[in-house]
C-alpha cells in the first residue's frame, strides 16, 4: 500500500483523486478473496462449506486496509481477529491469507512493528489451535507446522527489508535536504562577506575624500576636484561590484566588468584609490608570480580591502605595505600600516571586529590561517597564509 497513496490533503477533491489507487486496490483483493475462497472451498474435503460470515471475511479485511495508513495499530488487530475467526471456523484454507500478509507487511513499514508481530503471532497460534482436532487421530504432522511458521517469517522479513529500505531512503532525503540548508547558509554568508567588503572599502574611501572636499572646498577649490573625482570613481566601482552581486541573488546574468575585478590584478587600483584618500601604499612581491584559482584570488583580494579599509578608517596612518609572497604550495599575505597601532584599552576588540571575522572566515574556508597582531615598526600587522595547490590550479583551467 503506497505511502503516498492515503496522504492527508487540504482539498477534497484531490483528497478523493489520491483514495481512488487505495480503495481500487481494496476493491480487487476484496473479488479476488471472495472468488478464490469460494474455490478453495470446492477443491477441500473435510471443511466447513463457505456461508455468509466467510464471505463478509474475505471482503472485509480488504476494504479494511483502506484505513491502514490512519490507523494501522487497529486495522491490524482487526485482520488479526477476523483471520483467527476464519480459521476457528474451519473454512477452507484460500487468498484470505493475502489480506493478512499485506496489513502485516504495511504495518512494520509503517513503524509499529510490535502491533504486527503480535498480529501474526495470534494468528499463527489460532492456526494451530484450529487444526489440533486433526491431530488427535493421526500423528503431528511437522511438514504442516514448518510451512505455517516459513510463512509467517517471510512475511515479517519482507516487511522489515522493505521498512529498512523505506527507512534508508527517508534518512538520504534528509541528508540531501540538510546538505541543501548548509550550502544555502554558506552562500548566504559568503554574500554577506561580499557585500560587507565592498560597502566597507568604498564607502570608507567616499568618506575619506567627502572629509577632504569640504574641508579645503573653500580654499582650494582644484584641490577639492580632485578629492570628487575620487569619490566618484569610488562610488562607480561599488555601484558595479554591488550590481553584480545582486545579480548573482536574483540568478541575472551580468554583464563582466569594465575594470578588472576579483582577483590580484585588482591591487594596482586598489593602491591607486588609497593614494587618493591619503594613504600612500606599496605593493611587493616576493617568488615567482603566477596565476592562481579564482576563489584564492577573491579571498587574497578581498582580505587585503578589508586591511586597508581598516587602516583608512581607525589607524590614522599615512603609509600602508601590501606584501604577497608565492610560495609553492601557498600564498603569504602581509598588510602592515604606521599608525596607532592596536587599541590597547581592549585589545580584544581590535583583533575580532567585524571584518577581521571575515578575513579570517574567508581563510580558513580555503584551509589557511589569518593573524591579526602589532607591527614590528608600530602601527598594526595582517598575516594571512592561503594554500595553493596544484591540482586547484588544473581544475580551474
């Protein structure tokens, strides 16, 4: 009996359209154990001719398995009871024992597998209650004893193979729909990252140059449009990497960027808008410089933002060093300023903002690390180690 099949529905009519399998079903086990009953009753000698209560026992077990979803304890115990009676009348033996393997079978699938081992145990031992009349004139016939028992085993072993399959397949559904949930989290996450770093950087810098503008407008005007053409080109480049990240929540194709984006090729107009807010940055670099997979990259890039929006926003320094190293198997980040260094009132706080959880989720999501402490020289230190290996690089091309 499908699961499926007898689901409780908000509709009436399609609670009818889903009933229709179930009760045909009922309806052809309920022909087919009348029919076959009344067969068996002309091939068997020695047994009570079939009357009116054998018939309404084949038809009501069947009609009765229409109800086995709702309540499969009770429609269990009633197929029992009618069975126990069938036999206890001495009918002849026929497919009224189909109604009883089916509610048996449905019932362990359903979970209440104590209410169907009691089921066909109090069958079983109506059965032999029933025939012991027989034996009392002739031997005990152990062939007859065997197959009653093999086929009540049977039946119990396909209904716990199928409950364990059903059981299986409801535990993958729950898996799939859990790894489903992590994988929408994660993405929801890594898009507030996203958008954390690019409101922050920007709009910093915007500020920056806003302070500036208004503070020399009067006096120096052509110093003042200078500090505009900034923010306009900074507000331009957070317009178009907020656009795309919109993009990618609404699922809309969007058009690649004009100005490079994503990826270490960046820091060239990273310095360049950082110069424009005050802060004179200088970018090295140490091994053999190569290209690396696109999310090591972001993360690289995303990290080194973050840094130096800090640096703009709480350090008051007036110089920053941008630093990569490549590595092997890694890529070594430094980002080191000559400002105040870290707040030593709560030096906690200093090393766990906002955006330093960030920088240090987005390199432990790669499998590296991220050290937030003083500089050597003053001013505060950003160390962050992102593993490269060979094989993301050919998967990524």
């Amino acid at each position: 009996m499908s699961g499926a099949a007898c689901s409780p529905t908000v509709s009436g009519v399609k609670s009818l359209e889903v009933r229709w399998p179930v009760v045909l079903g009922a309806v052809v086990l309920a022909f087919f154990q009348t029919g076959g009953t009344i067969g068996a009753s002309r091939n068997q000698t020695g047994d009570r001719g079939i009357d009116a209560l054998a018939i309404a026992i084949a038809v009501l077990g069947p009609l009765s398995l229409i109800l086995l979803r709702r309540w499969p304890r009770e429609v269990m115990a009633f197929v029992s009871a009618i069975t126990v009676v069938y036999l206890l009348r001495d009918y002849a033996y026929g497919p009224v024992f189909a109604c009883l393997a089916i509610a048996t079978i449905s019932t362990v699938v359903l979970g209440h597998r104590v209410a169907a081992w009691l089921g066909l145990g109090t069958v079983l031992v109506g059965s032999f209650v029933a025939v012991l009349p027989a034996f009392r004139d002739q031997p005990w016939s152990w062939g007859w004893f065997s197959g009653v028992l093999a086929w009540g085993l049977l039946v119990l072993a396909v209904g716990e193979l199928l409950r364990s399959r059903r059981e299986r397949a409801l535990a993958a559904r729950e898996a799939r729909e859990e790894a489903g949930r992590r994988r929408a989290n994660e993405e929801r996450l890594q898009i507030a990252r996203e958008l954390h770093d690019v409101v922050a950087h920007h709009i910093s810098l915007i500020n920056v140059q806003a302070g500036v503008a208004l503070h020399i407008v009067d006096r120096h005007p052509e110093q003042a449009q200078t500090a505009l053409t900034a923010i306009k080109d900074a507000s331009k480049e957070a317009l178009v990497e907020l656009r795309s990240l919109v993009g990618v929540l609404r699922d809309v194709g969007e058009s690649a960027p004009r100005t490079p984006g994503g990826g270490l090729a960046s820091l060239d107009d990273l310095v360049e808008r950082s110069a424009h807010a005050g802060l004179t940055v200088h970018k090295t670099e140490h091994g053999e410089a190569r290209p690396l997979p696109s999310a090591v990259e972001l993360a690289a890039l995303r990290i080194v933002q973050e840094a130096i929006t800090n640096v703009v926003r709480h350090s008051g320094a007036t110089s920053a060093t941008i630093a990569l190293r490549y590595d092997a198997d890694s890529l070594a980040i430094t980002v080191s300023d000559s400002g105040r260094g870290l707040d030593h009132a709560n030096p906690q706080a200093s090393t766990n903002g906002t955006g330093i959880v960030g920088m240090r989720e987005r390199a432990e999501a790669l499998g590296g690390s991220l050290q937030v402490g003083p500089g050597d020289g003053g001013g505060v230190r950003v160390h962050a180690v992102l593993p490269v290996s060979s094989t993301d690089i050919e998967e990524e091309r």
